[in-house]
C-alpha cells in the first residue's frame, strides 16, 4: 500500500497555482512599495531612520537581515531581490523544478520581507504585513508541479483563512456596537481609511442595504469559515462567499493587499471539478497525472504541519479570550498569528490638513495652498483613487492621527521635512503646491469630512463637504518641537 495516498491532494492543483502565484503578485506589490517608500519614511534620512532605531532598541521584535546594519542601498537590495524572486514564482519558474525549489524561493522572500517589516516601525505595523509573512512560510509547502500539493499544508491554509475570518468576525461582535445593531456599514464606507472611486456610492446606499450588509458580513465571518474545513462542494461554496465578500470590500475601499490576499488563499478551498465547472477550459482531473510525493518531502511538510498545529494554541486561545487581541503576532517569526479589523467604526471623518505660504505675514489674508496626498482625501473635487493592492503608508498614518496621539513623532519631522522642500519628501505627495520651493509658514489644521449627497453633487461638482474643526498647529515656520 502507498503510505502517501492519504497526504496527497489531487484535487487542489488549481489551487495551488492561484495560491502560490497570487502570493508572488502580491509579494511583487509588497516589496515595490517597499523600494518606493522605505527610503523617505524609514531611510538613513527617513522620518523615523532605521539606524536610530538600531542604536536604541536593545532587541528587534523580531529577525531581521538589519540587524548588523541599515543602510539605504542594502534596502534597496533586499527590496529588488524580493521583486525578482517574487515574479520567478508568479511566472511559474520554481514550480519546474523539485518541491525543495519554490519550497527556497518563498522561504526566502519571506525571510526578506520579515527583514523589512521588523524594522518597519509604526509605518509597518498593519495586520496584512505579518499576514503576508504567514502566508509566504505556508505556500512554501505546496511543492511543485511535479507532484500533488500536500493535505495538511492546504488545510493548514484553511486554518489561517478560518483565523482571518471568524478572528475579523469575533473583534466586530465583541466591539462597537454598530456591529450589533447592524448600522456599522451607514458610516464605514465615508470614513475609512482611505475611500475608494466607488465609496461615495457605496455610502448613498440606503438604510437597509447597509443593515443587510453588515448581516451578511456576520455570515460571511462566523458561520461560512467553519465550512471551509468541508472538503469537496462545501468547501468550495464556502470560498466563494469568502471571495464575494472580499470583492465588495475591494471595490469599495483600499486596504493594501489585505482582502485580495484573503481571496487569493480562499481559492485553496475549491477543488479543481468546481474550478472545471466554472471554466471549462480547465481540466477536472489538472492534478491527477502527477505523481506521489517523495519520503522525504512527506517527512518535511509533516515537520511544518507540526510546528503549525502546535504554534496555533495561541491564536485559538485568543479567539475565545474574553480580551481578544487583533493582528498579534505570538512569536517573533510571525507565523500562526491571530488577525481582525474594525472592531469599531468611526462615525466622523477628520482629516488633517497641511498648509503652507510664501507670505511673510502668516495672517488669514496670507495665500495659504494645501499640499495634496496621493490617496488621503484633501481636494472636495476629487475623485478617490483605487490604490489596493498598493499600500500608501503616509496617507493611512494621516488618517490615524486624529483618532490617537494627534502629534507623532514622525509627523513633526514630517513637518519639519516639508519647511525645507525636502525632495523624497515631496515625492510621497501627489501635489506639492509650491514647485519645490520652500514655504515661509506652514499651518495643520483638522477638517470634518463627508460625502456629498447626489443633491449637493449636482448642485456644486464636490464629492466632498468639508467644515473646519480647528487649529492643529498655528503659523510655525522653525523650531517645530
């Protein structure tokens, strides 16, 4: 009898191509933001320098290839290696060889993107950053195209799939209770994070849409994850209403990669005769001419599947814990960690707002100009932009100031860097109102936004209707702290 039946799934080919390639494209986006944007935010001259933080931290929270040394030109390095190796695998080019090739390609993009992420700071501290992680280790262990990809490993995806959902669906039931009394969803499309082209529509929506919305949300987070343990139909019902979901919030808002990672490793629970149903073209038995796993790899991925089952205590103590912790990692490799979002919906959108002038009187007759941000709300005119997958760090920080410690470390250099038209500086902007001139004065003032209703719209062209909360900051020009 061949031992290695059992450990052998057939049936999920399909699935290991969307997982392993849907991780690559979305390592590729990860390690692009990086190259674009750690050197201004977190650079050598960065507004929270990475080798100040390695001469007064005593220990990282985590490994990193940092560790022995920061400079820009090695990040620019591991940020390129991260990019190249990433399309190796969306190109399928690891996947030839044996299973220990893609096993060295993910383990080792997963290696550099902790790097990074470990010394990431605040600017580094969302959720889908330890989710990529996590899921760059696991995908490592579907091998190759040379034989079937290994049960527990497309269970142990399940898993961390189930951890996501059921973890985001636990945080809003135990959280505000807009999420109880179903009217989450009549705020949440106005005032996060950062609105997407679709968003104002989303909010204009009526009353019971949003109820059903939230209602459906419930559904999708704490009943249908169970389902995904129920392989076959089931299972793969059970990802479709997953994926569904996570479309709705895709066209709807930007959260990074964060919903289309969820779709990518939601796909793990169709088997490849409902992907032959939905697409002819696609065999049914894609997976069926490979041939069993090697010993040796059987024994590597048991190891793996091993270290997750044990590792998952905490995570599934923390799912029932009467104080659920959301996006924690419980070691320092981040793997098998414990997710969620939104436990409570802002009802009110600030913005901050930053302004500067020529003038020498910085008095309310002065010619005050906005600086723009890429995504965050600013221009009342202006349409939002998609930017998911894409992570614009700066502007979601924006977005959390007014709601904690108005003024961060960060921002005052932020400040103090726009004073002096500092160039990568003004490159993280979409608008630099002054040409790259320097202002005289700047000024931070905080800004109510909502959307304009369809009446409004038409009557004035703003998508936007914004009113002035107050001064943040008064005219300052040196010396911000």
């Amino acid at each position: 009898m061949d031992w290695t039946v059992w450990f052998d799934a057939h049936d999920y080919e399909v699935a290991r191509q969307v997982l392993q390639r849907g991780v690559g494209v979305l390592a590729v986006v990860a390690f692009w933001s990086t190259l674009n944007q750690f050197r201004p935010l977190l650079g050598e001259h960065g507004l929270l320098p990475v080798p100040a933080l390695l001469q007064r931290a005593s220990r990282l929270r985590g490994p990193s290839l940092f560790r022995w040394g920061y400079s820009d030109r090695r990040l620019v390095a591991v940020a390129v290696a991260g990019i190249v190796l990433g399309a190796s695998v969306v190109f399928g080019l690891p996947q030839l060889g044996p299973p220990w090739l893609p096993m060295l390609a993910f383990i080792a993009l997963w290696l550099l993107y902790l790097s990074i992420v470990n010394v990431g700071q605040t600017f580094y501290g969302f959720g889908w950053e330890m989710l990529l992680c996590e899921a760059l280790f696991t995908v490592a262990f579907l091998g190759s195209n040379a034989q079937p990809p290994p049960i527990t490993i497309v269970v142990a995806i399940w898993w961390l799939v189930f951890r996501l959902e059921f973890g985001a669906g636990m945080i809003k039931i135990r959280g505000g209770r807009e999420w109880r009394d179903l009217t989450a969803l009549m705020y949440h499309h106005e005032t996060q994070p950062m609105p997407g082209p679709l968003s104002r529509q989303a909010h204009l929506l009526p009353p019971w849409f949003h109820r059903g919305e939230v209602l459906g949300n419930h559904v999708a987070q704490l009943v249908v994850p169970f389902l995904l343990f129920v392989p076959g139909p089931v299972g793969s019902v059970a990802a479709a209403i997953v994926i569904l979901t996570q479309l709705w919030l895709i066209v709807t808002g930007n959260f990074a990669w964060l919903n289309w990672i969820t779709v990518v490793l939601a796909a793990s629970a169709i088997t490849d005769p409902v992907w032959h149903l939905l697409i002819p073209a696609i065999p049914e038995d894609l997976g069926t001419d490979a041939s069993g796993s090697p010993s040796w790899w059987v024994l590597v991925v048991l190891a793996v599947s091993a270290l997750v089952l044990v590792l998952s205590w905490w995570p599934l103590r923390n799912l029932f814990a009467h104080r659920q912790l959301m996006n924690a990692a419980f070691n320092r490799w981040m793997l098998v960690n414990a997710y969620g979002a939104f436990g409570t919906v802002t009802k009110r959108r600030i913005e901050i707002v930053v302004e500067g002038t020529l003038d020498e009187v910085p008095d309310e007759d002065a010619a005050w100009r906005e600086y723009g941000f890429k995504g965050k709300p600013g221009d009342v005119r202006a349409l939002p932009r998609q930017w998911a997958p894409y992570h614009l760090r700066l502007d979601w920080l924006m977005w959390f100031l007014p709601l904690g410690r108005l003024w961060e470390p960060w921002f005052e250099v932020f400040l103090e860097r726009l004073l002096a038209a500092d160039g990568p500086t003004l490159a993280l902007l979409a608008d630099d109102p002054f040409d790259g001139e320097p202002p005289r004065w700047l000024r931070v003032r905080a800004y109510h936004y909502r959307f304009a209703t369809r009446r409004e719209f038409r009557a004035t062209g703003d998508r936007w209707v914004r009113t002035l909360e107050g001064e943040v900051m008064p005219p300052a020009t040196s010396g911000l702290g």
